[in-house]
C-alpha cells in the first residue's frame, strides 16, 4: 500500500470509529437509533442464541431492533467499549455493553457483546453480534 492510501484509509477509519462514538451518543441520548448514520439497506444479525430474533434490515428494521432489543430493559444504555480496527477501514470491531436493569425481574444488566461493524459509503451497513471477542474478531479478519 502507498503511503496515500494509507491516510485515506486512517482518515476513512478515524471517520468510522466517529460514527460509531457518535451512534452511541445518540442512541443513549434519545433512546432512539440515529437513523442518518446508518445506510438504508442496513443489515442487523444477532448473536448465535440471542433471545432476540433478527436479523433486521433497512431503516425499519433498525427501528424494529431497537424495539425489540430494550423493550425487557428498563433506564438502558449502551456503552462502547472499545473499538478495533484493522487495515480495512469499513470493518472493525465495538466491544459494547447492555446496561440497565430487566423489567420483569428488576435485575441489573450488564451483558458484554462484540459487534462485526461494516461500513459502506460512510455508513454504518452491517452489524453482527457475537457473545466472544476471539469470534468477533475472526469474523471481521482481525484475529
């Protein structure tokens, strides 16, 4: 790779990880997902035993994800925990944390979850939980 490709693919990842900042920011802020942050035929596939059925795709079914994924939490958000970038500016990986405390138990949650992220036209395209970083990061090609 040349030395230009370099920046505007550190550029193209700095952009993507802000989007991602930003998608948290969001989302805790107003409950609800910053749909123009995402590109219209989003993909959203759930982790392998998620509860939640999935996948979801397009605007509607991010709206429908996000429905379905706090409806059993109460006073959530979603902390970003890290995220891991490799030489591919549109994948990386959010390690990220459900938090708040269930409806109809009143238990405090803290479930952890690594997300494949992928990016297209600057867009947050694909999301794809996985319960284990090690999975995760094979799945975006960064183990």
């Amino acid at each position: 790779m040349g030395e230009r490709t370099l920046r505007v693919n550190d550029a193209l990842q700095h952009a993507a990880v802000q989007t991602l900042r930003r998608y948290h920011d969001v989302l805790n802020a107003t409950g609800e997902p910053p749909v123009e942050l995402f590109h219209p035929e989003i993909e959203i596939y759930m982790f392998d035993g998620s509860p939640i059925p999935g996948p979801y795709f397009g605007h509607d079914g991010l709206r429908q994800w996000r429905d379905d994924t706090f409806d059993v939490i109460e006073d959530w958000h979603l902390e970003l925990d890290e995220v891991i970038t490799g030489d591919d500016p549109n994948a990386m990986v959010m390690m990220e944390r459900f938090v708040g405390r269930m409806k109809h138990t009143d238990l405090h949650a803290n479930f952890p979850l690594a997300v494949v992220v992928n990016f297209r036209d600057g867009l947050i395209a694909r999301f794809h939980g996985y319960r284990q970083r090690d999975e995760a990061l094979k799945a975006a090609g960064l183990a």
